[in-house]
C-alpha cells in the first residue's frame, strides 16, 4: 500500500526506487502517458547528456544492459518524437532551415547510396572470380593479400555475396527513393491535384513509412543484441530484469555460418537491419518537409533542391529508363 501512495520523485530516480509520481501520473490513461511520457523526455534528455557513464561505460554490465535495453525503449522513442517535433514547428516557421535540412537529409541518401551502390559491382566482380577459380583452375580455396593472406574456402565467398546485396538493399533504400527509383502503386496518384500529392506523401511519410521503421527497429535492435551478448536480452524484458541478467553479462558475437566453411558473419545483417531502420526514418523526415515546403510554395517548388542522378546532356530522352 506504501507504493501506491508515496512518491519518491517526480521523475523516476536510480533503479530500485519507489514509483515516483509521473509514474503514477502515466498509469491514468493514454493522454496522461503520452502527457507524462513527453515531460520525462526533456528530464531523459539531459540525464544522458550529464551522466554518459550510466550508459556508454560498456566496462560495467550494467551500463551497457542499459544502453541496450535503452535503444529501442519508450523513453527513447519519446526523446527523439520530441525533439522531431520541436525542430519541425521551428522549421515551420522558418522554411530556409527546413529546406536545409531537406538538403542535408537528402544529400546524406544519395552520398551513402552511391558510395554502397559500388558494392553490386563488387558482387558481380567476385562471382565470376568465383566461377573462374572453380570451372578453371579447380581451386577450392581463395587468397586475397600480401604476407599473411587472407584464405577461404570458395564456399565463404560464395555465401559472402549475401552480403553485397544486404548492403545496397539496406544503405542505398533512401537513395532510390529520391531517386524516384521504388515501384509505387498507383491508382489515383499521378492524376491527383498537386495540393493533394504533398498531402499524401506527408500522411505517407508519417503513417506509414516511420511507423514501419519504429516497429522494425524495436525488434530488430535486440534481435542484433541476442546475437552479441548472453543473457539473451528481450523486448518485452524491463530494466531491472536486465540489470540483474547484467551479473553474468559477456559477449558472444554470432560467428556460425551454414555451412563449416561458409560465410561467418553474418551478424553485420542484423547490424545491417538497423541500419535499414535508420535510413527509412530520415528518409520518412525528408519526405514530410519537402512535401510541406513545397505545398507552402506551390508547384513552382517541387524538385527544387533534388539532385537526381542524371546520364549527362544528350541523354534525357532515356533518363527514368535505366
């Protein structure tokens, strides 16, 4: 009965302590846990800020339990929608900061998608190094380097392809998708009203693509982490109950292929998966404030700022065809 009634702070304090009254304020409803949950990101935010060591100190289990359990939390969530929505209202009302964001956000998608696009020419490369060391020279090995090289079995290379094509799906996703480049589904778009496009890619951007990465990242996030440490953390775990798995906290990186000579990392897939999570999120942002400065501007505006890959002059009447 003495926690139901006593508050031992109004944000939550050290671990172990008694529920403190936002806590108890969260539990009245959905608009008082989005209420509460709001007012604890400012307190969170700087909290991280001023005590880094609680979670980056990695030599102490039970800092880095926290920064695992704290990567795809609802504190976290609540931190960054915040702060998103903090930097948009300012954007709003000052359009050059948002077309500079815009900017940012999309020359960061083209800059990793055609820096990662380089790795499909690696993979073709090294298939037919495959191919050849194979049906010509029966090798059943490869050495790449000099003085101490680096030897695996054909079979390794083989499924180390995966790799290649994880990697333009996942870092090169935003750089399509400014590009024009994904196959959208159309059935009453193309004819729409201008007005009316900008507001289906922000409702788009906002209800399905970010949405689509929060739930994904969640899980995503401590299906990386069971492949990394033991205890296995989990997402429904909570934060005492890893603190406690932090007692016997040590690593165990995934290094098992599917075969004894096969590809064994493949732990840089979850790594690549959060990853993913990442670009759609920042892509999801670009596409909400273009399509909001554009509709303020008109139709005048649209592609204004897009750098978009282009086959040099004499070429236009073949660009969207490659």
């Amino acid at each position: 009965m003495a926690d139901e009634i006593s508050c031992s702070g109004f944000f939550r304090a050290a671990e172990g302590a008694k529920l403190g009254c936002l806590d108890k304020f969260q539990e009245g409803g959905f608009i008082q846990f989005v209420l509460g949950n709001v007012l604890e990101a400012f307190y969170n935010f700087f909290a991280a800020l001023l005590s880094p060591g609680m979670w980056l100190n990695w030599s102490d289990p039970q800092a880095m339990m926290r920064f695992i359990y704290y990567g795809a939390s609802v504190e976290l969530f609540f931190v960054l929608a915040t702060l998103l929505v903090i930097v948009t209202a300012i954007g709003m009302r000052k359009r050059a900061l948002m077309w500079a964001m815009v900017r940012g956000l999309e020359g960061f998608a083209n800059g990793m998608g055609r820096l990662f696009a380089w790795a499909g020419l690696i993979m073709v490369i090294q298939q037919i190094i495959i191919v050849f060391m194979q049906r010509i020279f029966t090798r059943p090995d490869i050495s790449i380097g000099f003085g101490i090289p680096l030897q695996f079995d054909i079979s390794w290379y083989a499924e180390e392809l995966k790799l290649f094509n994880a990697l333009v799906v996942c870092l090169c996703v935003s750089y399509t998708f400014v590009q024009g480049g994904h196959v959208r589904v159309d059935l009453f778009y193309a004819g729409a009203k201008f007005r009316t496009k900008k507001i289906v890619d922000m409702f788009g951007a906002v209800f399905f693509m970010m949405p689509f990465a929060i739930v994904t990242w969640m899980y995503g996030w401590f299906f990386l982490w069971r492949h990394m440490v033991t205890p296995n953390p989990s997402a429904s775990d909570r934060l005492d109950l890893l603190l406690r798995k932090a007692r016997l906290l040590k690593w165990n990186v995934e290094t098992i292929g599917f075969s004894p000579n096969g590809f064994n990392g493949y732990i840089l897939f979850k790594i690549l998966l959060c990853m993913f999570c990442i670009m759609v999120m920042l892509q999801a942002i670009a596409v909400f404030y273009r399509s909001w400065c554009e509709l303020r501007e008109g139709p005048d505006s649209e592609g204004k700022y897009l750098d978009k890959d282009t086959l040099g002059d004499g070429e236009e009447a073949y660009e969207g065809t490659h």
